[in-house]
C-alpha cells in the first residue's frame, strides 16, 4: 500500500481537527533519547549525519520482501534471491552491524546472512488472508496517531492477529512487555473499529529464529527457540538421545555430524525427524482491556510532556529542555554506538557522556606519575605490574 502524501495527511488533521498527527516511531524515539528527538523533530531539525547502520535498512528490506511474496508479486522462490541482492547492496553501501569493532562486525554479518537467508529459504507460509501495511488512525485522549500496520490476519477462530516481521534479537519476558507500545496502538484503533479486544492478538516472527517442539524421553513436548544458525548444534543433545534409543547407534556420530554440517532435521532417519517440529518464531504479548487503558494513559501522559517541552523551548530556546542525563545515556550507550542516526558531533549529551568517561579513565589511573616520584634507579621498579 502507498503511504499516505503530505496532502492526504493535511486533509486528515483537518478531518480530525488537530494540528499535528503523531507516530509510535516519534513518541518512541523520546522515549529512547529526548535529545535525539530534538534534534530529529523539533526546528530548524537536524538531519541525521550517521547513515552506515545495517539494522534499519535490512529491517526495511526483509519486510519489502516478504510483503511483495504474500501480494503475490514474487513466488516463494524469488524471495531468497531478493534478499541475496538486498544483502549485495547492504554490502556494497558499507553499512556495518558493529560501526566500533571490525572483527565483531564481520561475526555478526555472517550470523545474521545465514539467519535470513534462512528464513526466506523456509518461511512458513501464512494460509490466512493478510491484510499488509493498512494505515490505521488511532485516537489516544485528545491527540490522533497513525501509523501503518505490518501484516495482519484473521485466523480459524476469529482472532485478529497483528504482526510485526522482527530482525532484531528474541524478545521475552519483561522485555516483550516493554517493548510492545506499537503493537498495542495498533490493538487500541482495531478496537476503535470494533473489534472486541479478546479476538485481538499481537505478536512478532522473529526472522533470526525459529520454535522447535522437541520431544524429551518422556514424551513431553518442550518448545525451544532457536537462533537459525545454530539448529544442529543446539539439537545435537536430544538428537543423540534419540538416536540411541531408536537403534541408530552404529551410525550415530555419522548423523550428528550431518546434523552440524547441514544444520537441517532432513538429514535424520524419518523416526527421529519426526520428534521435531520447526516453525517460525512468533512471539504473542498477552494483555486486557485494563493493560490497553493503562498503556493509554501513560501514551497521553507522554504526548503532553513532549508538548510541554516543545512550549518551553519555543519560549527559551535552550537544548538543556531535551538534554539525557549521564545515567540516561550510559543506560543506552550501546544504541548510541551502534544504532543512532546521530554522531556526537551532534548529539551533545551523548559527547558529554563520552568526554566524561575519557575524564575518568584518564583519572583514575592510579600509578599516572609514579616514577617520577620514584626517581633515579627505581623508575622501574613497579614494571612488574604491566604484566597483570
């Protein structure tokens, strides 16, 4: 589906009587760095001058790919070369995983290339009619969003499935808690066209992995996620197991090897495979109409303080209004390094975070002028601890 153009949004803050129509990306970026959103959203803006992270583009790129497979303008068996040319191009543009560290750089290129490549080579196909990127507006208090929906499905039960196709790594627990915002939003405007929120379900296929249902010795059934590239080696345990029990035992490193070497079930004795059961990843966030008010107030919560903030700096025209904390910025470093848009020559926050950490390395060397204060025959005498 087209986004919407500039006029076509005009139209609907008119429709809507607001001045501004808000995103789950922008509200998220405050969330992540109220400096970045300063710099990306409030004028003049800034453009971003760090454009040489992989993440975002192969994350546009796998759900460029797998929309075009499911609106039926590539085959299942195109979308394996599509992702091989949208890897050459990532390549060629020198977009990195690890823009600080060569060798963790080239580790993690060649883990995520075989994870993708995985995935398009055994996607399981979703048999359900997909609805893909169907703009949504979403009324939160006062304030309209927007935003676009990746996939969503109806299944055998009635359900309303929204999906998010994830490249990033597994999301459990607490984390898939916190970090489920847009697809709550998205379940408050399915709600808003009415449909009960107990027939909404949200979740993400996480391309990188995979669920395996395992059958243990006891006949129970365990499900297991597994990063794709590493199938055979996290399986080699149970498979053994198996196996042995099911007289292969004679040949049994044999099939443990070729378990690793292909990292594929296929290469088991039909018995054995059939103790296994692969699928893609998805994950579902479980949540009521209690946690959708709840996530309600604090989005409008969050809405009027960024308000309050562009006001206050309208007024004073001090960045201090946006400015992360030390414990902010070390809480996000890694984003900083890695994944923002926003080199410290921009973000000053994050400068200051760096400078500071510079200051205190620099200080808290604890022998810094020793052998001056030695002197003589003994400036050497603490040469010992270079070894430690």
């Amino acid at each position: 589906m087209a986004r919407k153009t500039y006029q076509e949004l005009e139209e609907l803050k008119k429709k809507f009587k607001v001045s501004r129509l808000w995103s789950w990306s922008r509200v998220n970026t405050y969330k992540t760095s109220r400096y970045e959103y300063f710099l990306k959203y409030v004028p003049p803006k800034e453009k971003e001058d760090r454009a040489d992270c992989i993440y975002a583009t192969l994350g546009g790129l796998s759900h460029d790919i797998i929309e075009k497979f499911y609106r039926k303008q590539i085959t299942y068996k195109d979308m394996i070369d599509y992702f091989e040319d949208s890897w050459l191009t990532a390549n060629i543009a020198d977009l990195k995983f690890d823009r600080n560290n060569k060798e963790s750089n080239e580790n993690i290129s060649k883990k995520y290339y075989y994870n993708l490549q995985h995935f398009f080579k055994n996607h399981n196909v979703i048999k359900h009619n997909m609805e893909l990127e169907k703009f949504l507006t979403i009324k939160v208090g006062k304030h309209m969003f927007m935003g676009y929906l990746d996939a969503c499905f109806r299944d055998s039960e009635g359900n309303f499935n929204i999906i998010d196709w994830k490249t990033s790594s597994i999301y459990k627990g607490a984390k898939a808690q916190n970090e489920c915002g847009q697809l709550l939003l998205y379940a408050m405007a399915l709600n808003q066209l009415g449909v009960p929120v107990n027939k909404i379900k949200i979740g993400w296929d996480f391309l990188k992995y995979v669920n395996v249902k395992v059958c243990q010795a006891n006949g129970k059934v365990t499900t297991r996620e597994i990063e794709r590239y590493e199938l055979g080696s996290k399986l080699q345990s149970n498979a053994k197991m198996w196996l042995k029990k099911l007289g292969y035992e004679d040949k049994m490193l044999e099939y443990l090897d070729a378990l690793i070497q292909t990292n594929d079930i296929k290469v088991l004795p039909e018995d054995v495979k059939q103790k296994y059961e692969i699928s893609d990843c998805f994950v579902y966030v479980d949540f009521d109409e209690q946690i959708l008010n709840d996530f309600e107030n604090k989005l409008i919560s969050l809405v009027n303080e960024i308000v309050t903030k562009e006001a206050e700096y309208e007024k004073t025209k001090d960045d201090k209004v946006f400015w992360d904390t030390f414990d902010e910025v070390k809480a996000e470093s890694y984003y900083y390094a890695t994944l923002c848009g926003y080199s410290a020559n921009l973000h000053l926050p994050y400068k200051a975070y760096l400078e500071e950490l510079e200051k205190n390395k620099n200080g808290n060397d604890l022998f810094v002028g020793v052998g001056s204060e030695v002197g003589g025959s003994n400036d050497g005498m603490l040469s010992w601890l270079d070894q430690l």
